[in-house]
C-alpha cells in the first residue's frame, strides 16, 4: 500500500475555519509564575515517557502485555472523599437530594428503566430489522443513509482501510455474543471458600486485577444509594454488528432488589492513546471496539477467579450490564463525572469500566475528588470539537432531567457513532495524555482552580485549540510493519 497517502478522518469543515492562536498576554496574565513554570516544563519535555506507560508513536494497541499504562496508585494531588451513610461524595443525602461525586442528583432523578433502550442496543435493534419507526429507528436510519454517502466518497486505499477497520470492529463485538448470560458456561463456585479478611481479600483481588492487565481496580458497596443506577430489565446482549437474524428481539432479563451481590469491584482500562487521536473512522472504531472486547475477558476473568476462591460473583459484559457503569466508576474512586457525561480519570477521559460484582468479603475505596468539576466549567474543549456539535458549552453545569450537568444529545452523538465511530471528545480532553512526568505536573496544576484557565491554555498550546486529529496510517496495523511499527520489522 502507499504509505504516503492522505487518509485524513472526517472532520466538519467549520472546525477548520475556526481560530487556532490565543493571546499569549492575555495566557500570562492568567497563569501567573507557576503557569508559565507549567508551560515551559510541558512544551521543553511534553513527550518523555516513563517506564511502564503506552509511548505515544510506537503504535501499540493498548500497551505492552502485563503492564498498565498508569499507576496503580494515586498521585498526591488526587483526594479521597469520605463516603458516610448520608453522603456520596461530600454533600449530604438527603429526602430531595443525592449526590454522585460532584454531580448533585435531585429527587426527581428517573432511575434507569430497561437496559435495552440504551443507545447502542436500540440502534443495533433498529439496524438488523430495519425498522426505522420511532426516536432511535429514525437514528439508526439517518446512521445508516450517512454511511453510505461516506462510504461511497472513499478511494480504493481508504475503503481498503475501512474494510480492515469493520473486520476488527466485528471481531472484538462477537465477544459480547458469546460471552453473555446465555452463552457463557459459568465456572462453578468452589465447593471451600478461601478464608481471608476484608482488608486481604481485596489487596490481592486488585493485585490479580493488575496481573491480569487491569489499570486500576476499586470497590464500592452495592446498597440503597445504588438503586437508581441499577436496570429494572436488562439486555441479555446488545452489540451493533451483524449477528443477528432480522427479527431478532431481545427477550430481556429481570434485575431483582434487593440485589444479590453486596460490593462491585470496578475496574477501568484505557483506550490505546495513539489510535483514539485519530478522532473518527476505521482505526478510532477499532481501537474502542477491541477495549470493549477486553473488558468482557478482565470481567469474566474475573468473574471466574473469585468463583474459583468459593464466592458467587457475576463479571457484567458490554451491552449486558445490569446497571449504568458511571455511577459505580465514581462511588469507587475511579473518576469523576465530566462535561462529556462521561467518567474521566486522572488520566484522561478514555476511560472503560468493568464491574464484577460478588460476596466475597471486600473493602470499599472512597471516590475521589482531582478538580475535575471546576476545570470543565472554564475549558470545553470537548463541546467545541465536538464533531457532532451535542455538547454543551455553558460555563456552569444546569439541572436538567432531575440532576446538574451539563446539556448532551445522546441522539446526535449515537447517530455520529453508527456513522463514522467517533471518540474526538476523548481524545481533546486535556486530561487524555500520556503518563509522562511534563503531563503529570500539567494535571497536578490543573486540579487547582485557579490554575485551570492556564492549564487549558497550556492544552491549546500543545495540542492546538482545534486539533484536526492525527492521520491514521502510520498506526494502522493492517499496513505492513515497517509503516507503523519499524522497531518489529
């Protein structure tokens, strides 16, 4: 193939027009003497890796087998939040109140009703039976109609790229086929259980987490706090791609409360830093889809583990999940909620959550506190590169729908997915950077408040206030080695 030829990812035409320069008098006034510290450490040694980290150009998938891209462990600046029975996070429950980190939920919160009307799973519906009635049907039908148009745009080298793009994206969602609840043969619960403590159990379940290939793993309880997050029904299997026969409906499953299982182990891993800077097509979609097929192996690895120690336990797979994984990331210590909607580590937004949960005697974390909040109200770089425009870019987050937060459009941004796939407020967030000690001393400066204007200018500087996303051959592993990866040649 010609490894010089332009496969530059679809992106609208208006980001290009915008302006890409800021006011460098207006950025010190702001930043003050340790901003510009700050921004002369991070442009003079931005990309130095640590050992241990996903090099950002190497090409790798996810990282090297066996080792997490980040510590296991919290920097300093990163607090934990008591978790009291009358709170969640710092604010106190109360009848008309709840809280989720720092996202207040109000009583007019609507729990979560039937797993299969989320996104994914009522456009896959939609998809294999052609039926285009109502909300997500007109969705799917829209996704599909933009697709064509771009696929037939494509010159032979891109469709080629697209071709190989869809193949993996298949193969890593056939997982969620055969790994849901009524394909997966269970391993039976050992008939004697491993006696260990709270505090033991759940030191060596998360080193087995991080043995595994896990970034991080937390605990948090599964208690009345948690009810609203938790499916009446749920998906028995929800992926998008092309298993199913047309006609094909998901029967559904009950959830039961009070719920089985007393704790959640919460385990996160990060999408492949390289390829989700892509932004959108072939490789950005393979990169997500292949973290989600390993979510379901770290899930029933799990799963398989603890049952083998003599405890119940259940590893919750995409797409047939009893509950909305966010909640649980936040409660656990994993992340805080952002301005995307999404759970955003310290170490970016590229975050995926695998739940097991189990009666095995665990420890609960405390969630966590890293600044987050304040910082998305003054960047937004995530809604103003959103390709799909269904961010919001309000300063301060409203209620809507029963808690604070900020406005998304579910719908456009699913109808972006189906189309293109699509990860660019992933890959702008100023948190998503490689583990590098420029990049660290950037996140411990913008947990500051008053710092974080500076900090999301520092961003701009580095990255671009528009970045168009980076062109996808040279990470393509289809390609031959010496394109992407010299060093396996």
């Amino acid at each position: 193939m010609n490894n010089g030829r332009n496969n530059k990812m679809l992106v609208k035409e208006k980001l290009n027009e915008r302006q890409k320069s800021f006011s460098r008098r207006d950025f010190l006034k702001i930043a003050g003497g340790a901003g510009i510290a700050g921004a002369v450490f991070a442009t003079t040694t931005a990309m130095t890796e640590v050992p241990g980290s996903n090099q950002d150009m190497i090409g790798s998938r996810l990282k090297d087998p066996y080792l997490p891209q980040y510590p296991s462990d919290y920097p300093w600046w990163v607090k934990e939040i008591d978790d009291t029975p009358n709170s969640l996070g710092t604010t106190e429950i109360v009848p008309s109140e709840l809280v989720l980190g720092a996202t207040k939920i109000y009583g007019k919160y609507q729990a979560f009703t039937d797993g299969r009307q989320d996104g994914f799973q009522a456009v896959g519906n939609a998809v294999t039976n052609q039926d285009w009635t109502g909300e997500w049907g007109q969705i799917a039908k829209d996704a599909v109609d933009n697709k064509n148009k771009w696929l037939a745009t494509l010159t032979p080298d891109q469709m080629y790229d697209y071709r190989f793009g869809t193949a993996m994206v298949m193969a890593s969602d056939h997982w969620h086929v055969n790994t849901s609840e009524n394909n997966w043969i269970k391993l039976p619960v050992a008939a004697t259980k491993v006696e260990l403590s709270a505090e033991e159990m759940t030191i060596k379940l998360k080193n087995v987490a991080h043995w595994f290939g896990v970034d991080q793993a937390r605990v948090c309880a599964i208690d009345d706090k948690m009810k609203p997050f938790f499916y009446k029904i749920a998906a028995t299997s929800g992926t998008l791609r092309g298993y199913r026969p047309k006609g094909w409906v998901d029967p559904g499953r009950p959830v039961a409360w009070p719920y089985p299982y007393k704790y959640a182990i919460v385990m996160s891993i990060f999408v492949s830093l390289p390829t989700h800077r892509a932004g959108v097509g072939p490789l950005a979609n393979a990169s997500t889809a292949t973290t989600c097929s390993d979510q379901d192996v770290f899930a029933k690895y799990m799963e398989s583990t603890i049952r083998g120690l003599g405890y119940e336990a259940y590893g919750m797979i995409i797409a047939d999940e009893d509950c909305c994984e966010t909640p649980f990331a936040v409660r656990a210590g994993l992340a805080e909620a952002g301005r995307i909607g999404l759970a955003i580590a310290p170490w970016g937004a590229g975050l995926r959550t695998v739940i097991v949960v189990t009666n095995a005697p665990l420890m609960p974390d405390k969630p966590i506190d890293f600044g987050l909040l304040e910082f998305c109200k003054v960047c937004g770089r995530c809604s103003k590169n959103c390709v799909a425009q269904v961010i919001g870019n309000d300063a301060e987050p409203t209620l809507i729908n029963g808690s604070y937060k900020w406005e998304y459009d579910g719908l456009k941004c699913m109808q972006q997915r189906t189309s293109y796939g699509c990860q660019f407020c992933v890959s702008v967030c100023p948190w998503s950077a490689p583990n590098t000690p420029a990049h660290d001393f950037g996140r411990f400066f913008a947990s500051i408040p008053a710092l974080a204007p500076a900090m999301v200018k520092i961003a701009e500087m580095s990255y671009g206030e528009y970045p168009r996303g980076k062109d996808a051959p040279p990470w393509q592993p289809w390609h031959s080695s010496d394109e992407w990866a010299p060093w396996r040649a």
